[in-house]
C-alpha cells in the first residue's frame, strides 16, 4: 500500500499545551482525592485522563492517546460511575474525608517523592536533553508490527490471561450458569 | 396486595406484603398534605437499589403509557417488576351518585362519559336496561340502528386501542393510520347524531333519530374501505419481528386465572375461553346475525392482539347483514312520557369493546332510580395488571397496560 | 337447584324468585360465605360479575349487599342478596373469586361496609384520607370532605 | 501572514497535516457550522418525512412548508426557562449535556469530507472516532445520576449498558474493515495487486485504501464487507439511542429518559448531540464501507466523460431542489395570506437555483464534488434513521442485550476472523 504522503507536522504552542495539560491533570488529582462524592472525584478523573491523552498525542503515541480514551475514559470510567452511583452516596458523603491514616499517607508520599528526586538526580544521565523529534507518521502502524510480530506471544499470553479473567469473573458474577 | 388471590396460585409470588404495609403505615403517621402525592419514600435519593435491592417507581399518574391518569408503583428489582400496586380514582366524578339524582332519560348522556371511546356501547346497555326494567322492547329497526352504530363504536375502540398499544411498544405509525380511519366512523356518528365522541345516539325505547339519507350509503362505503386498512395494519404489526418479539408470551394469563379473576371481553378470549354476551345471552339484534368468537391459546398481549384484529373484521360482518337488513318501521317503541319503572331491580349486561359491561338498576317505583350500579370492564380488566407483569420488565408493564385495554373514564367513573 | 339449598340451608335463605326472567335469592349474612362457597364449587358459578350494595336508610339492616354471579359451563346468571346492619361486616368473598378484591374495596369505599378477611381493605376510587361514604343515601350529592380538599389540593372548595 | 494563509491553498493535505493554523481554524468554523446547520436540517427533514410517513403534514405554520421551523424551536428553547431541579447535582448536571455536546462534536476533526476536506487526518483516525464518540456515555450517564430521579437513573443504566454493548460489535466490524485496508485479497474479489503490509487507522487512508483497490470495502470479500457492514448500521443506531433501539429515551416507558429532568437550551444541546452523533457514525459507516467521498461506479463508469457528468451532480441535485421548490410555489394557495409564505418559497427556490448554478462552474464543481458524494451518502443513512422510526416498534431491554451480545458479536467474529483469513489466503 502506498504510503499517505504527510508533511511533517508542525507542533503548534507546544509550551504552552504542555503546562496546560500537565496542570489540568495535576489539579484534576488533587480534585479526585479531595473531592467528597465519588462522583465528582470519577469527573476529575476523567479530565485527569483525558489531559493525559493529550500529553500522551504531544509525545507523538497517538496510538496510545486514543487507547487511552477509549479504554480508560470510555470504557473503564463509565463501570466506575455505574458503581459509584449505584452505592449509598449519601453514607460515603458522612464519612470523614481525611481519617487518622493520614499521617502515614504523608509519610509514604514523601518517601515516594524522594525516591523521585534521587532517582532524577543519580539517573540525571539516563534523561535525553535533546526534545525528541517526531518519529515517522506511521507509529501506530509501527505498534502493530510489533504486537503481532516481535512481542506476538507475550501478546497472546496476554490476552490468554484476559480470557480467564473473563471467565473468572461471569463465574464469581454467576452462581448459576 | 393481592397476596391471598386464588389466581397467584401457580406463581410464587417474590413481593412480601411487609413492604406494602409499612407503606401504610407511614401514611397513617404522616399527616404531610403531599402524602396524597406521593406516599412513597421516593425523596431519598440515597436509597438506591445495591442497598435495598429494591426500586419503587411511581408510573404515573402523569405519564405518557398509562393511557390517562392511571397510576402504578411499580416495586422494581432493577428492571424486573416485583409487584405492582395500581392507585386509581384520579377520575372519579361519582357518575353512580349522580344517577341517583337524575330522571332515568336525565343519566342517558352521562354514561357515555364513562367509557368515552365506546360511548355508543355505554348508551346501549343503559338503555336496554331501563327497558328492561320497563318491560318494553325497542323496535326491530331500531334494534338494527343500535347494533351497526354499536358495531362500528367497536370498530372505533379497537382502532384507538391498536393506535395507542402500538405506541406504547414504540411502533408510531400505526397510531395515525387507525386514526385516520377511526375518523371514518366518527363522520357516521356526527351525520347521525350530530356528536362525535359522546354521541348519546340511543333513548330509552329505541332510537331519537331515524337514519339520515344516504347512512346505508356510508356505511357501505366504510365497510368497503376499511378492510384493506386492517390488512395494513396487520402488515406492519403482525410478522414484524420486534412486535413479535414484544407481545409473545408477555403479559400471559392463564385461562384459570382470567376466569377468577373476571376478566371480561378480548383478554378473556384471548386466555381461550369463548365467551362473548353477543352470542351467550343475545341483546338487542345479535340473535340475527352470524359471526365468529376468534379466540387465542395463550393469553399473551400477542393473542389479545390477534383476537382484536379478527374482532374488527367480524365487526364488520355484522354490520355488514344487519346494513342489508335492516328492516323498515318505527325506531321508537311506546314510551311513556315521565319514565317511571315499576319497583324493582334490573341487572343487563352487553358486551363492551372492553368486556361485559353490566348495569345494576334498583328502582323504587320514582322517576329516579334508587340506585344505578354500572359494573365496568375495564376496572375489572384491571385487576389482572398484578399477576400478568410479575416477573416481566418495565417494558412489558407498559404493554401490557396497553393490551389491557383500559379506559380511565370508566374504571374511575 | 336453589330448593335444593334452600333445603341444605333452611332458614338461612330467605326467599328465592324470578323478576324480569332473572333469578335472584335472598339469604341471612350468616351463610352467605358458606353459600358462595358452594355456588362457585359445586353449581360452577366460577365468575363474579359483581358485588355491590344498595343502601336503605329508613330500614333497619341498611345495607342490602349483591353478588351477582354467572357460570360459564350453564350460562346463567343469579344474584344473591344479603341484608345488614351499619358496622356490621360479612365475610369478605376474596378467597372464592380473586375479582372480589377491587369490588369490596369499591363497596367499602362508597358504603363503608367492612369485609372481614379481605386481605388489604382501603378506599380504591376516592383518597385514602376521605372521611364519608358517598353512596349512602344520607350524603348529599354536592357534598365534599372540605377538611380533605383544603389540606390536600390547597383550594377553598371543590365546587 | 498573507503568504501564511495563501501558502496552504497550493498544499495538498488538510490543514491540520500541513500545520496551518489559520485555515485549520476556518475548516473547524465550517465544518462545525455545517454540522449544526445539518441537524438543524435534519430535524426539519425528519419531522417532514416521518409526518409524511404518518399521512401527516408535518410543521406548515413557519415560513413555507415549515421551513423555518427549526429556528423557531432553536428561539424557543433558547429564551426557555432554564430548569434545575433542586435536589439535583447541579455541577454535574450542568456539564453532562457539555460533554455529549464535545464528543459528538470532536469526532468531526477526522471526518474526510473530501481527500483534503477534513480538519486533519489523525493515524488513529478511526480509532480516535470510535474513542470519542464512546465519551458521550458518561455524558448520558451523569445526566441521569444527576437529575437525581428514578426515570433518568433508569434510562442512564440503560443507555451505558446499550452503548457499552453495542460498541463491541461496533469494533468487530470495524476493525474487519481496517484489515480490509491492509489485506487486497487477490481472488475473484479483492481486485487490487500489492503486497500484503501494515494497513491504516486513518480515515483518509482507509478511503484511500478503497481507491486503490477499486472496490468499496461493502463489496469487498462478499458478503463479508457487506456483514460487517449489517453489523456496523444496525449497531451504530444502537450507539445513538435511536429507533427502534431508543430504549433510553423511550417515552411510553421512561416519559425522557436520561433527560427527563432537562429543559431549554440544555435540553437542546441533548439533541444537538445525538443528530451531531447520529451524522458522526453515519460518516464512519460511509467512509469505511461506502468508499468515502468517491463518486459512485468508478470502475465501470470511468474516463472523462463521466468524470463530467459526475461532476455536475451537485449542481443538478441543488437545481432539482430549486424546481421542487417552485413547483411548491405553484401550489402554494392563492390566498393574501399565503403572499409572504409564496414569496420566501420563490426565494429559498431561487438561493437554491443560484447555489445549484455557481456548483456548475468548472472550479467550483471539481473542489465541491467530494463533499457532495459524502455527504449524499450520509444523507442517504439519515434517512434510513427516519425510517427506522417509522417503521419498527421498540425492542425490550432483554431483547436488546441479547441482540447486541448473542447475535452481532459473535457474528462480528466470525467476520473479523474470516476477513483475516482471506485476506491472508487469497
């Protein structure tokens, strides 16, 4: 097949899309911790996502974008929200938002936050300083070949486990089939 | 609930009763004036069916398939109906109180309010009773005018009923295709009696009006144009798949059940037992005339369906002898001019489009009547909503209340 | 067939006749459940058409209460009459013909007789918190429960 | 800056490739104003045909034949009281219609009206499509949860359990229609040559991709492009809540559905959604199967006569409108009162005529031709819809599942592996 010609393409405002994003998905994760009904948190979870996607189409992966969009924003999300709303929304607004595990949630992320930096600083190195270019066009055609060619069994043993996940679930779901 | 009904017999019934009477007794505490309203605890959002694992909606009484101001809580297990419990008496207006404040010819125009789609069958029955009660007969040409006008309400009550059933199964098109022919008839009755709707075409004794020129002219001319308009509804509704697939096996009644039950009319012959007061216990001029009971097997909304279809091609059978006929002579037998029955009581029943439809007249010899009792088809047909959507969903509640054939004029009164 | 209960019965029913072609018997309240039971069983009148009742006020037992019946296997009809007193109650006819339990409410809810065994008696056509009994002959015809139009449907009257 | 915006114009790529910020902008405003323009046309078009579907008229009162009808509705919902219920979610009730709204309306960035008559062409493109247009069911959801009532909850449940369902079918056929692109099949079907590589995600590509094959991918492997293809036009109304699947909204049930609570403008921005959706899928079905913007009978009908010919359809269809119009003139009642409604017909007629004769113009006619063959065949989807709904009652919810999950998916299975398999056999 002939291969689409394409110009290469021209990042508009990158800076700024980059902050912007990044931001949105900042705020959106304090919101979905903060946030007293489940619902609201699951709202900010799904803008948290989609500016992921976004930051994720900035990488030039618009296969992974669109993956994320639809598995996680429209797919995944929408059993969240059919779970919260079917549970007592009403009990779960009574309950404290910050419990007395409070201070080892601190802890724990500062430990995480400073794995971070001492990872950024000893690694300094492994980061590329250059912005990386745009790989060709046809990345997600570049996923494909190899899913199915170099990675074709880790694939399938994916989704063999997938497949007794599946099975496992209608199972527990079921008492009788 | 109607937790001891012989008829619930064969199905384990799922809904416990506790449920209902807390409702009761919540209504008795409450002195709230929106009780009336809404007695349901349906101002908790927070009761949401992980928990209670149970859902009570109100259908209606504004709602757009309750066919007026019906209204129904449903208790609903996700969308599995546990039990229903039907609130009516929205249109109550106390026609049999009234009664007994008329003259026997002042309550003639009321009964056509009750059953206002079959208005012609309701003045049919009331008259035939009070004559009954009088110990007079209409004459044989008024006889004939009763049973084409009353045939051709039929016709006009089954189309209405097939518009508005196929609407409610989501299928929109049929509705205005019965309605244009409904129109049909309703041009008859307004040549007739000048009225459409609420025609009050009978007096007691016979008929008002002899037939206007050119009426065996209309009539022959509808009973030659209607018949390829059943085929076309047939064609729309009766192979199509979904329809099929909506109306078999939903909302059955066995014939046990609608016999205990007393449910009258197509749902009766629907459930297989061929009963019609036309030919069990003739009135009027039905003796004369031949025509076929069609009956169903199962008693799903598809046979209740099927039997209606045939009812309106046999409908027009009947009108179609009694139109070649009809014989000459008085419409009016001999009246007196201030009706004044004997003492006595009178039950006469005739068969409604809906079903037997019986008046219960006590006279205490006065131009009053003591005490008119009008045993409605349709509050009766009623009753079976319960037991025929247990177990169904949502969707079938609607269907079913549609093959139910219902008119709230008459089941309030 | 009714000398026959009339035999089974004695005094219990009063009189059987024919008015208009149409047959009817009077019975003492105390067999009429008894009485059904045996008319649907074993005379094969499975089908209730009705219950209802008249109201007699100058009478002493006010309320003459009537099944009307019909069996399909014989196509006949009868009615069966019953007299009672106000606040007396009769055996309610539920467990015989399902159809009963929207037709007693109704009586209930027009005339106030109560039916004993009927599993949920309550006013079926007016609203449940109604005071008065619309068919008795001492309710006058333009007359309302004010108390109950007021607090429910915020209006001075319903006229 | 004026070299900016010339330059795109000798480009030949849509401006979202070519990095053009500026006409990227204009194509968004057109396409966009279209697409509203078209519901706005649609729900005229819909009230028409099914009224007379119905032995009915239809709106008659504003403007001739009702023409002006959907602005009247568009005023009315717009100065229309805005309900909130009180015990609603007002944030969430607010932003739900918002959401259906942008994912109907995101979708359109990848639609190839023409090969370079899109907004841009993403290597994801359908991917993108089917992701985005699957957001507008948490709007769906949230308005239901939101409006915190039993009907919208009910209709809600339903509509995600719906559109969760019918998008697995959905994706079986779509992705057969993706390997369609990649596999040429060499037998007596499949006509192109080639080798067997990589196919495209792409919807230019994937139009592309039926070009160079010579076949429109329905055709294609028959009858399995023409299964998938069943599949994919019987799930895609599924997917917008449309009869006979509109359970959701199912008014003798649910009196609204999720939008029960809804009034107004926000009640609007619902249905601006779904007809926006409704064209959205359409858009997908054409291009993936109907060849995209190509004109009918390529291969038979080829050379530059009937290149010609072909070309003047736009002006042809628009001129026929006219005369429709004119000959409504005509039979418009002689009446004073009809005098305005006489003469906004003749004019609607003649800026119909005008449109009709400008398309004729040579360079006009060859820029315009793409976009009057998608469009054409959208059309021809939208009218199905209308038929759809007059013609089919609605399916239970039980039936509806059922459909979806033991009948269509495994059907599209079967497809996407018997694709595969001649794909890689012929």
């Amino acid at each position: 097949m002939q291969q689409v010609v394409q110009p290469g393409m021209q990042p508009v405002a990158t800076t700024f899309f980059f902050y912007f994003l990044s931001g949105l998905t900042l705020v959106s994760g304090v919101f979905v911790i903060t946030r007293k009904n489940p619902v609201h948190s699951a709202l900010a979870l799904i803008f948290g996502l989609l500016a992921q996607a976004g930051l994720y189409l900035m990488l030039y992966a618009p296969f992974v974008a669109g993956v994320q969009i639809i598995l996680y924003a429209g797919g995944i999300m929408v059993l969240f929200l059919f779970v919260i709303m079917l549970v007592n929304i009403e009990r779960s607004q009574k309950e404290e938002q910050f419990n007395k595990q409070w201070l080892v949630g601190l802890l724990a992320a500062i430990a995480l936050g400073a794995l971070f930096v001492v990872v950024y600083v000893k690694g300094k190195n492994l980061f590329p300083y250059r912005i990386a270019q745009p790989i060709e066009n046809s990345n997600t055609q570049q996923i494909g070949v190899m899913l199915y060619g170099q990675y074709m069994f880790a694939f399938e043993i994916a989704s063999l486990l997938l497949l007794v996940a599946i099975i496992g679930a209608v199972v527990m779901a079921k008492k009788r089939i | 609930m109607g937790a001891g009904q012989p008829g619930n017999r064969e199905r384990p019934i799922t809904m416990t009763d506790r449920t209902m009477t807390e409702q009761k007794t919540t209504e008795q505490k409450t002195s709230d004036p929106t009780r009336f309203l809404s007695h349901l605890e349906l101002d908790q959002p927070d009761k949401t069916f992980l928990d209670s694992n149970e859902l009570v909606i109100n259908m209606g009484p504004q709602h757009p398939a309750t066919h007026g101001v019906l209204r129904v809580i449903l208790k609903l297990d996700g969308e599995k109906v546990l039990g229903t419990e039907c609130v009516i008496g929205y249109l109550h207006r106390g026609v049999e109180k009234i009664a007994e404040n008329r003259t026997y010819t002042m309550f003639n125009p009321y009964v056509d309010r009750m059953d206002y789609v079959a208005a012609v069958s309701n003045g049919l029955g009331y008259c035939e009773a009070v004559e009954k009660l009088l110990n007079i007969e209409a004459p044989p040409r008024a006889k004939y005018i009763r049973v084409i006008l009353t045939e051709l309400n039929r016709m006009a009550s089954h189309q209405l009923w097939l518009g508005t059933h196929a609407l409610d199964i989501g299928a929109m098109t049929p509705l205005f295709y019965t309605f244009r022919d409904r129109e049909e008839i309703l041009k008859i009755f307004e040549k007739y009696c000048g009225a459409r709707l609420t025609t009050h075409a009978f007096r007691i004794g016979g008929c008002q009006y002899e037939t206007y020129e050119g009426f065996e002219r209309d009539v022959i001319k509808f009973l030659n144009f209607v018949p390829p308009k059943i085929d076309e509804y047939e064609e729309l509704l009766t192979s199509n798949r979904i329809w099929l697939e909506r109306t078999k096996n939903v909302g059955v009644i066995s014939r046990a059940d609608a016999i205990a039950l007393g449910v009258t009319g197509p749902v009766l012959r629907a459930s297989g037992v061929k009963w019609d007061l036309r030919k069990a216990q003739p009135y009027a001029a039905y003796s004369d005339f031949d025509f076929e009971i069609p009956i169903g097997t199962n008693g799903d909304t598809y046979d209740r369906y099927t039997v209606r279809m045939e009812e309106m091609r046999q409908s027009l059978r009947i009108i179609r002898q009694a139109v070649e006929r009809i014989p000459e002579g008085p419409i009016m037998a001999k009246v007196p001019k201030v009706i004044k029955p004997p003492v006595g009581e009178i039950y006469h029943s005739i068969e409604a489009p809906k079903g037997e439809l019986g008046y219960f007249i006590v006279s205490d010899g006065s131009t009053q009547p003591y005490r008119v009792r009008v045993r409605p088809p349709s509050f009766v047909n009623l009753q079976a909503l319960d037991i025929m959507v247990r177990g169904a969903l949502v969707a079938d509640v609607i269907a079913v209340i549609g093959t139910l054939d219902i008119v709230l004029g008459e089941v309030d009164r | 067939m009714v000398a026959k209960l009339k035999g089974q019965y004695g005094s219990g029913v009063r009189e059987a006749c024919t008015y208009l072609g149409q047959n009817y018997m009077v019975v003492e309240p105390s067999v009429v459940s008894e009485l059904l039971q045996i008319l649907r069983n074993r005379e094969q009148f499975d089908y209730c058409v009705d219950i209802t009742a008249v109201h007699y006020p100058e009478r002493e037992t006010q309320f003459e209460l009537v099944w009307i019946l019909y069996s399909f296997p014989r196509n006949e009809r009868i009615r069966v009459k019953t007299m009672i007193a106000d606040g007396e109650s009769i055996p309610s006819a539920v467990s015989i013909w399902a159809t009963a339990n929207w037709l007693e409410r109704e009586v209930y809810d027009m005339f106030g007789i109560r039916f004993d065994g009927h599993p949920d008696l309550k006013r079926i056509l007016l609203p449940d918190g109604w005071k008065g009994h619309p068919l008795r002959k001492d309710y006058g015809i333009i007359q309302q429960d004010q108390e109950w139009v007021q607090a429910n449907l915020g209006i001075e009257s319903g006229q | 800056m004026l070299d900016y915006i010339t330059s795109y114009l000798s480009s030949d790529t849509t401006p979202g490739q070519a990095g053009n910020v500026f006409w990227a902008f204009v194509y968004i405003m057109v396409v966009f104003g279209g697409i509203s323009v078209a519901v706005m046309a649609m729900n005229w078009l819909e009230r028409k045909a099914l009224a007379h579907f119905q032995i009915r008229l239809g709106p008659m009162r504003v403007g001739p034949h009702g023409l002006l009808q959907p602005i009247a509705d568009a005023i009315k919902l717009m100065t229309k009281e805005d309900i909130i219920p009180a015990e609603a979610d007002k944030f969430v009730f607010w932003i739900a219609p918002l959401i259906i709204l942008c994912a109907s309306f995101a979708v359109y960035i990848v639609v190839p009206f023409g090969p370079t008559h899109a907004i841009t062409d993403l290597n994801i493109g359908i991917l993108f499509m089917l992701g985005v247009s699957s957001l507008s069911v948490l709007g769906v959801v949230m308005a239901g949860w939101a409006s915190n009532s039993h009907y919208p909850l009910i209709g809600a449940l339903r509509s995600s359990a719906q559109m969760v369902s019918y998008e697995v079918a959905m994706g079986m056929a779509v992705v057969s229609a993706v390997l369609m692109t990649s596999l040429h099949g060499l037998g007596p079907y499949g006509v192109g040559v080639g080798t067997s590589g990589t196919g495209t995600l792409s919807m230019i590509g994937i139009v592309q991709a039926q070009q160079e094959q010579h076949v429109w991918f329905l055709f294609k492997f028959f009858p399995l492009g023409f299964i998938a293809f069943g599949i994919f036009a019987i799930a895609m109304v599924a997917e917008t809540n449309r009869a006979p699947f509109d359970l959701p909204e199912a008014e003798s049930e649910l009196t609204a559905g999720f939008h029960t609570e809804y009034s107004g403008l926000r009640w609007s921005l619902f249905m601006l959604g779904e007809y926006a959706a409704m064209i959205a899928v359409s858009s997908i079905a054409v291009t993936l199967w109907l060849g995209g913007w190509y004109r009918p009978f390529p291969n038979t009908l080829t050379g530059e006569t009937w290149d010609l010919v072909f070309s003047l359809f736009p002006g042809l269809s628009f001129l026929a409108l006219a005369a429709i119009a004119f000959v409504g003139v005509r039979r418009m009642p002689k009446h004073p009162y009809f005098r305005v409604q006489t003469i906004g017909l003749a004019g609607f007629g003649a800026v119909l005529g005008l449109i009709g004769l400008i398309l004729f113009a040579p360079p006009m006619r060859d820029r315009v031709q793409d976009i009057f063959w998608f469009v054409a065949k959208v059309a021809g989807f939208m009218y199905l819809y209308i038929w759809y709904r007059a013609t089919f009652p609605r399916y239970r919810f039980d039936q509806l599942m059922k459909v979806g999950w033991k009948v269509l998916l495994p059907i599209g299975i079967g497809v996407l592996i018997l694709t595969a398999v001649l794909g890689v056999v012929l």
